[in-house]
C-alpha cells in the first residue's frame, strides 16, 4: 500500500514538475550530444595521456567544433527543412479529405466496410508536435542556461563524486554508476544517430527517385522519429506512406514509397541497429515500450524522446543495490547485469 502511494505520488511530482524537468532533460541530452559529437572530433586530434594545457585546449576545440555542426543542422533545418513543414501543415486538410476519398474508393472497391476513424488525424498529430516542439522554444534561454553550466561543471563531477561520500567503497560505487551511464549514454546516442541520420538519407533518395513531394521534410521525421523506439519507425513510415497514397495519381506511388521506407527501416531498425546498440542496452523489449508509454504519458512527446535514456540510468542504478537488483534484472533483456564487482 505504501510503495503504491510513493509511486502515485512519484508520478504527480514528476507531472507537475514537467516544466522544470523537460528543460533540464532537453539540455542534458543536447549536452550529451555535443559531447558525443566533439569525442568523434578529439579522435582526429593528438592525444596525451595525461592532463595537460594542449590537452584540455584539443578537448574545448573539439566542443566548439561539436557546437558548430549542432548550430549548421539547425539553420539547415530553419531554411529548407522548416518550409517544407509549414506548406505541409498548411496542406493538411486537404490531404485528409483526399484519404477519406481513398477509403471510401476502396470500401466500394472491395465490397467491405471501412472506417474513416482508421485513419490518424494530421491536424491532431501535428498540434500535438507543434505544442511540445514550441515549449521546447519558449523555454530556450533556461535550456542554454544549463548546458553552459553544465560544460563549466563537467570537469569537475568526477571529483565532487569522490568527495561527497566519506565511505570510499560507497564513493567508488556511485562513481562507476556515474562512470556506466555516461560511457553507455554516449555509445548509445552516437550509434543511435548515425543509424537514424543513415536511414533519414537512404529514405530522402528513395522518395527523391520516385517523385514524393516534401521529400527532406519525410526524410528529417524519419530521421528524429527514429530516437523514439518501436512507435516512432511506424509512425515515420505510415505518414509518408499516407501522403502518397493521397496524393499519387495511382497506388503506385504509395505501393513504391511502402516498399522503400519500410525496407530501410527492417534493415537499419531491425538488423543493423540490434547489432550496434544490442550491447549497449540489454534492455527488454516489453520494459522499452512499457517505458515508452509511461513516459509518453507524463511527457508527452519529449518524454517519448527521452524514453530510452531515462530506462538506461535507471537500469544502471538499480543494478548496483541488493535492494533494487531484482528491478534491474527484470528490465534487462536476458538477466545480465551490470555491476561494480564484475570490475573489480
């Protein structure tokens, strides 16, 4: 009765606090991108083993560096991906009339009866991003805000780790969580946006070479919607596969555009990403998307996002305490643990 009660409250805290949390969260996932970004940099620096004044200069020239691209993507996006979202938005209606044409065409067709309510409603799904997404903007000046403090803090987390805790075994055991997320966090997030920033391209040719309008608008959805796991590859590939369907002449082009979209997807989603991230996580399928309702329920789109990460640190911690060990072993996709024994 009591752990319910804690866990009822847990979830009010975290809902009424949303508008503290999600701004913090945002600029810790852009700092942990920035970062993972500039380590891909470093790696084409000289290096030193120990801590030296050329050192730490390589180190805050690869961050400037990570900077730079994260900048050159958003203006990317603020001149040409950006207006094709808003003539898209501003063609919804009439694509959604067009479908319900298309579903009547077919119900006629086929001698069945189909549901227009089948069909999701763009209007909604694109209030809905457009909400989250200007949240995210009203609350920019606080999102930059941390992530300066947090790169003016970085250098020395490891040792307020050290020194918060007079018990060393204690000490060592909260720096090795630290330590795990942040390894894991960054291979994660590095892999995770290679394959979604490989899968974004290949799917930007393909509807390219049959003729899909808005192709960079489709191409960038595929490419942000696959951060979010399972839901967001189906949503990326039935809204582009939608449009055509509605748009085209003929089924061709929505038969072409399903082939494709949904092809790359098996491939960079299904074989390619499990191979690459597969060590990284060990989390359960089931504990994924549970997570993924759960946090797409408090935090709507942005928690949705942020999913994946959040399950990765709790998981971590919980596997380090013999009292929260059971929680990390039924998360995990095949009993494996981590733990600081294991290193020692």
């Amino acid at each position: 009765m009591h752990t319910m009660i804690f866990f009822l409250l847990l979830i009010g805290f975290l809902w009424l606090g949303r508008s503290i949390f999600i701004p913090f969260l945002v600029a810790l996932f852009l700092w942990y991108m920035i970062n993972v970004i500039a380590s891909g940099f470093r790696q084409f620096m000289p290096q030193y083993k120990k801590p030296s004044f050329m050192g730490r200069t390589f180190d805050w020239v690869s961050r400037i560096l990570s900077v730079g691209a994260i900048v050159f993507s958003i203006y990317l996006f603020a001149t040409h991906i950006h207006p094709m979202f808003a003539q898209l938005q501003a063609a919804l209606p009439v694509l959604q009339d067009k479908l319900f044409t298309v579903i009547d065409y077919m119900s006629d067709s086929l001698g069945m009866s189909l549901d227009a309510d089948i069909l999701p409603n763009f209007a909604q799904i694109a209030a809905s991003v457009g909400a989250s997404a200007a949240s995210i903007v009203a609350s920019v000046g606080m999102i930059l805000i941390y992530i300066l403090f947090l790169f003016v803090e970085q250098e020395t987390f490891g040792n307020k780790i050290k020194n918060m805790f007079a018990n060393k075994r204690q000490s060592k055991k909260y720096a090795y969580i630290i330590e795990s997320v942040n390894k894991n966090m960054k291979r994660y997030l590095f892999m995770k946006t290679i394959i979604s920033g490989m899968t974004g391209l290949c799917a930007y040719v393909w509807m390219r070479m049959i003729g899909l309008e808005f192709a960079g608008a489709w191409a960038f959805l595929m490419f942000i919607m696959n951060y979010i796991p399972t839901i967001g590859s189906i949503i990326a590939c039935t809204l582009p596969i939608l449009f055509a369907l509605a748009v085209g002449s003929s089924i061709h082009l929505a038969i072409l555009t399903a082939v494709g979209l949904i092809g790359l997807e098996i491939f960079f989603g299904n074989i390619l990403d499990p191979k690459l991230t597969g060590k990284t996580l060990n989390l359960s399928t089931l504990a994924i998307l549970i997570n993924l309702v759960f946090w797409g329920m408090i935090w709507g789109v942005v928690g949705m996002f942020l999913s994946v990460p959040l399950l990765m640190i709790i998981f971590i911690t919980t596997a380090q305490f013999d009292s929260t060990r059971p929680i990390a072993v039924l998360l995990s996709e095949n009993g494996t643990i981590p733990d600081i024994r294991d290193e020692e």
